[in-house]
C-alpha cells in the first residue's frame, strides 16, 4: 500500500463511518508523514491498514472498517488493498 491508497482507504471509511479521526496502527502509519519514496521498498508491501478510533466503546465503528473496506471486500476485490478495523487498545499492554 502506498501513500494515496491510504488516503483512498481513509476517505472511504471516513464516508462510511462518518468519523474523520481514525487512528492508523502499526506499519502502514508511516505513510501518513512520509512519502513512500523516502522509505524503504518494504514499506509498501502491506496490503493492509489497521484502523481504530478513539470514540468507538462497542468496536462498532471497527466492524464497519471490516464489512465496507475489509478483506474480501467488495473494496478489497476492486482497488487491492482494504482496512482491518481494531481496537485503539490493541497495542496498550
């Protein structure tokens, strides 16, 4: 994944969840403050993104990721890449 598919991914869910404050988790956050060219090839090999948000309790929003722009998605099957919703608590020990 590069940097415009994230943008792609995160405008989607955006219009999906109505939710503009979405939390990218793990590899693919280093796209939103760096061009892809400026890093390493491995950096884009990911076809996923992990996405949370800080006001979501029940996780509802984070299954919304999975159903819309999840894998085996309609959106994953058109654009090959997609979203995994998770908790924000996901990385907390």
């Amino acid at each position: 994944m590069n940097r415009d598919q994230l943008g792609h991914l995160l405008r989607a869910i955006a219009d999906v969840t109505g939710e503009t404050d979405i939390l990218v988790i793990g590899s693919q956050a280093i796209l939103g403050s760096h061009d892809e060219f400026e890093l390493p090839p491995e950096t884009t090999l990911s076809m996923e993104a992990d996405l949370g948000f800080f006001d979501d309790p029940d996780e509802e929003k984070s299954d919304q990721i999975d159903g819309v722009v999840g894998e085996m998605s309609r959106f994953h099957e058109s654009f090959g890449f997609y979203g995994h919703g998770v908790s924000v608590t996901t990385n907390r020990s």
